[in-house]
C-alpha cells in the first residue's frame, strides 16, 4: 500500500512536469520518473528471467537507476542465470550470439563476473567472429558493448573457425554503414531488403553505443557524425523517431542512449525539435502507473517498451549527474557473494515436487509479441511445461480444457505422469490421460462426479485459482488462510460475492501471493481463463515457491 501510494505521488509530480514547457525536465523530474518506473518494474516483474522479456533489461535498468532493491532480488536472478546456463551446459543458442552478449550486459550490472556462471565463461563465444555476425548486425554491435561493459578482455576461442578482435568488429559495423549515414540490421550486406538499405534509428542507436568508446579512431569519428547528421534528419516535430513507419517509444530511447554514451546533451540542438527534446517525446509514452506504451496510439504498457525507456531515463540521469555512463560499469553493483539462498524450492514441498531445467532455451511463438504475458509464456515454454497451438502460434486468448491444464500443472511441478486409469472418460490410449491422473493423484484435480473427469471442458477462473492452490501447497507454500483474511482480501474486488464459496480461500491466497493480479477491479470468477493468464498463474506460482 505504502509503495502505491508512492507511485500515486511520483505520478503527480511526473505529470505536473510534463505540463511545464517543452525542454523543462529537470533533473528532479526526471528523477521522480525514475523511481515511478523503477517501482513500477520491481511490483510488476517478480521474478526476473534470463534470456526473457522481463528479464535481462529490466535488471540492467533497475541496477543502473540506483533505485533501492532488496538484494535478494538480485541475488534470486543471478542464481536463475547460473541454473539456466548449467541446464543448457552452456550453450545459450546455436546462432543468436545476442542472447549471450545480453547477458553478460545485466549480469555485470549486477557486479557478477561474465567469466565464470555455473563454470562457463558466457564471453567465449564472443571470440568467434563467424558465428557472432551470422545473425546480422546486432551481433557484433552487442559483442562490442557486453565487452567493454566491463573491459573484459577479447576470449580466445580455441574453437572458432575466425578468432576475433574488437577491431573486426568495429570495422563490421563502419562497413554496413548506408550512405544516408546511419544502419539498419542486414544494411551494408547481401542479405539486406530494399528496405534494409534505410536507416532504422533503433539500430543506427545501438551502433554508436557500441562505438562510443572508439572515437579515437578517425573512422569511427567520421562515421559517427555522419550517423547523428542522418538521426537528426530523421527526428519528428515531437522529437521522435520512428521506425518501420510507426512513431514509437523504443526509438527514441535508444538514440537517447547513443547520446548519453557519446557523452552528448540530450537537449543538443540537433536533437530538439520545434522545443521538443528526445526527453519530452520518451515521457509522452508515459503512463501514470510507471510503465511505458510502445505507440501512442497503444492502449495499454508494453513490457519491452518499459524497460528499454527505463534505461534511457537512467542513461539521461547517469549523464546529467556525470556518472559513468549506462554500459560503463566499473561502479556497478555488488551482490553479496554473487549468490543466493534457496535454490530448490520451499522447505515444506512435496518430495516428488522437482525445479524444471530449461530444455528449449529462446522459445516464443509469432503471437505474443509485445503481450503483456510474454515473459512468463516464454519461460514456461523454454522449459517444455507449456506448447504452442501449431504454425507457430501459442493462441494466448483461447480457453484451456481441464486436460491442457491438467498437463501443464504436472510438467510444471516436475511430477512425473502415470497413467492409471483413475476416470472413465479418460482411456489410456489418450495423450493426457497420465496427466490427468497424475493431477488426481496428487490431488490437483478431481472429477466431476459418476466417475467422469470431462478432459475436453474448459476452465473458469475461479476454477484454476483452487487447482493452483492446491499445487502451491505441494511446492510447500502456506496456502490456510483464516475467514476475516479472505474476507479482507477479496473485498476490494467488486464482484467478489459472485464468486463460489469453494473457491474463495484459494481465490485469497492467489491474489494475497501475487498469483493472480490484484490491481485489476474483478474476479470474474465464472469466466473462462484464458491460455496467457493460466502460463502468468503457472509463472508466478513457481517463482514463489522458488522453482524457477
């Protein structure tokens, strides 16, 4: 309660800011912005993932902002990232070299050594030229800023096919240069579209944070300049930029960044805009909670949105205060150790109850880009626990069936299934039916009378609320919860009497634990839940009880 009404007075002051004119941001308002996002990113991602949206970069941020954080927060990622690294044996993706210069990035935010996570030194790869610029040209731009983050010297690769040196790949981005002056991600090679060859401000940004710290070297200076030239073309009348043709908040943010790290103003006169700063434009996308829209035309926060605005503002605050900038960080944070407590669940869990390793690591599906339950879909697909629909989709709007949940429920508690012909209506000759009784068994699920289970029946929310309880007490969570409790907790909710008597215990300890969105005016307890909101529960379930 303390932390929103906070967010209620940091909204106020932000929002009073964004009434002054153009270009009046100062340096209190921005840190008041700060803190609200930052807030608004600790409340919102419980548990962050690595190599995930809400993940990552929203560790950079919150790291990088000096907004305080109980270390434990940090201490439960870095241990995530360990477990994650050891079950994929170090090999984080065979062609996307990003996901390891990605974290690198929020590891060392954090003050962990890149070198050595669960014994593997995450910069090796990045001594093989090759395979670093095979996926375009975000590969060696972010190869150059994971490196330098923290001076870490160039790996030798005894397995590379082409060893490489920082030097090759400054000259990979200065040759993919387009001549309107900036870059855009297959620009400058022979796999690039007729749109490839139009500077895209998103990447053009990224290449001058990862040549930042060469301009020293005659040819970064002059490719460098001749990039601020073509972003500065290319700013709109609110001091925007857009990209594939829609004005959005990430552009923006990264170019703003590109200044911070080439230690220029951010109200340089190149980049202000009939008054219009890059600052104004970010904070445009503002919502009053904190978080961040990636249009203006968007409805709603957009999780990626946020985080990449979150460490533009904190690359802005670092600059104007002149601190090192958002990639320099020899003043990062230390973790205690570099090491958390618990790392296999809750103490009082059930013996059988076991932590999923990650099996598939970068699992996303065509549909979820930009939802707002990405991250907790992702994770729970990178470990086999949930699957798409087919042709890539995971169709996060559908129902789910008692079956599918029964599924999900077993795979995700690391229980293994065995049929055992529990219900009449589910033979042995079908997918779930070792899920489902596994489910039974374990006392997830029952049927629903004369022996039937009705595996094809969907769900309602009520209904998944008392099942993810009951799987919550397996993993040892305290799910008892006294009369007067339920009642206190599920009176802020305005339909919470329409609600079964049977499910308003579990309904409780789903909100009270943060399994369910408690911000939200409704139970809608009959409704039917949806795929995206079932992975969100599964998500935040085992983030609680210390399984992820």
């Amino acid at each position: 309660m303390r932390r929103r009404i906070l967010c209620l007075l940091l909204a106020a002051v932000t929002l009073l800011a964004l009434a002054l004119p153009a270009g009046a941001m100062d340096e209190k308002a921005l840190s008041d912005s700060i803190n609200r996002s930052a807030a608004y990113m600790y409340d919102t991602i419980k548990t962050p993932q690595p190599g995930a949206i809400g993940g990552d970069w929203a560790i950079l941020g919150l790291a990088r902002s000096g907004y305080e954080i109980p270390e434990q927060y940090y201490q439960d990622y870095y241990t995530r990232a360990e477990e994650y690294v050891r079950d994929v044996k170090g090999v984080l993706h065979d062609k996307k070299y990003t996901e390891y210069s990605r974290l690198i990035v929020a590891l060392t935010s954090i003050g962990v050594d890149a070198r050595s996570v669960a014994g593997y030194d995450l910069t090796m790869p990045l001594g093989d030229y090759d395979k670093t610029v095979w996926q375009g040209l975000n590969g060696p731009i972010w190869a150059l800023i994971a490196l330098d983050s923290r001076d870490y010297p160039m790996p030798q690769n005894p397995g590379a096919g082409t060893q490489a040196t920082r030097q090759m790949y400054i000259d990979r981005i200065l040759s993919c240069q387009l001549p309107d002056g900036g870059w855009s991600l297959s620009g400058g090679t022979s796999a690039a579209s007729a749109d490839g060859q139009v500077s895209d401000p998103d990447i053009t940004g990224m290449a001058l944070q990862a040549l930042a710290r060469y301009q020293d070297q005659p040819a970064v200076k002059k490719a460098t300049q001749e990039a601020l030239e073509c972003m500065s073309a290319q700013q709109y009348p609110d001091g925007g930029f857009a990209s594939w043709g829609v004005l959005n908040s990430e552009s923006a943010a990264q170019i703003l960044v590109a200044l911070c790290e080439l230690g220029i103003p951010a109200d340089d006169a190149r980049f202000v805009k009939n008054g219009h700063t890059l600052l104004d434009n970010i904070m445009s996308y503002n919502s009053p909670d904190g978080g961040f829209r990636h249009s203006a035309e968007g409805s709603g926060n957009n999780q990626m949105s946020t985080e990449q605005c979150l460490y533009a503002l904190v690359a802005a605050q670092r600059a104007a205060s002149g601190k090192n900038s958002l990639f320099r960080m020899d003043d990062a944070i230390s973790i205690s150790g570099g090491q958390s407590g618990e790392t296999g669940g809750l103490p009082g869990k059930h013996e059988d109850v076991k932590r999923v390793p990650v099996t598939a690591p970068g699992t996303s599906f065509d549909d979820i880009s930009g939802h707002v339950n990405r991250a907790a879909i992702e994770a729970l697909a990178a470990r086999g626990i949930i699957n798409g629909m087919g042709d890539g989709n995971f169709a996060p709007d559908a129902s789910m069936t008692r079956a599918q949940f029964a599924a999900i429920t077993v795979r995700a508690l690391g229980l293994e299934p065995k049929a055992r012909g529990v219900f009449t209506d589910v033979t042995a000759d079908r997918w779930y039916a070792p899920y489902i009784d596994t489910a039974n068994t374990y006392g997830i699920v029952n049927g629903v009378g004369n022996g039937k289970f009705n595996p094809e029946g969907t769900i309602t929310r009520q209904e998944a609320a008392t099942m993810v309880a009951r799987a919550a007490k397996l993993c040892g969570m305290d799910t008892e919860y006294s009369a007067a409790a339920v009642r206190d907790i599920l009176a802020q909710f305005g339909d919470y009497v329409k609600s079964a008597d049977w499910a308003r215990a579990s309904l409780a300890f789903c909100y009270g634990r943060g399994i369910l969105d408690d911000s939200v005016l409704n139970i809608e307890p009959t409704v039917q839940i949806k795929r995206c909101e079932i992975a969100q529960m599964l998500f935040n379930l085992l983030g609680g009880a210390k399984l992820l």
